[in-house]
C-alpha cells in the first residue's frame, strides 16, 4: 500500500495470500482511494484457480484474475490488456 501511495504505476500484480494483508483487503483499501490511485489496474495473482476464486477477486476489485504457477506470455498479454484499455478518466 505503501508503494501504491508514493509511486505512480500503470498495473498493480498482487499476490492474493500475503502475510500482514491479504489481497482482497488490498485491493479493497486501493479502490477506496480517491483519483487516479484508486482506479489503477489491478491483476490477482494467487494459486486458487476455481471459478469461484476468480469471482472473489473480480468482485474485490481486481481486474483480471491470473493463477500460479505463472506462464510468462500470459502475464504479459494480461498486462499489455490492462495498458491498453482506456480509463474511466479517459472515455
């Protein structure tokens, strides 16, 4: 949260399972920011790869949901995806 609230980025990848906050809690607190921050584009990264678990992180507010083990073109096609969508801002 901290790197989200002193750098600007074009994508956020967040692992779902993470020590202190889990990546629901996450993305929860970063859509609840107000401009830009708040908006940024948002990949889950997690080894939960159901339906469901997919449906959690879209719901939480996450763009694209993305299982492990990670396949190194589909990140990258995911991330090209997210650039290239215009922004609420920019419609």
């Amino acid at each position: 949260m901290e790197r989200v609230l002193r750098e600007k980025a074009d994508v956020l990848l967040s692992d779902i399972g993470m020590p202190t906050e889990d990546g629901y809690a996450l993305i929860r607190r970063i859509r609840a920011l107000s401009g830009d921050r708040g908006r940024i584009p948002a990949i889950a990264v997690t080894a939960c790869a159901r339906a469901e678990d997919r449906s959690k992180a879209l719901e939480a507010g996450y763009q694209l949901h993305l299982a492990k083990p990670l396949d190194a073109s589909k990140l990258v096609a995911m991330i090209a995806s997210l650039v290239e969508r215009p922004t609420a801002s920019h419609r």
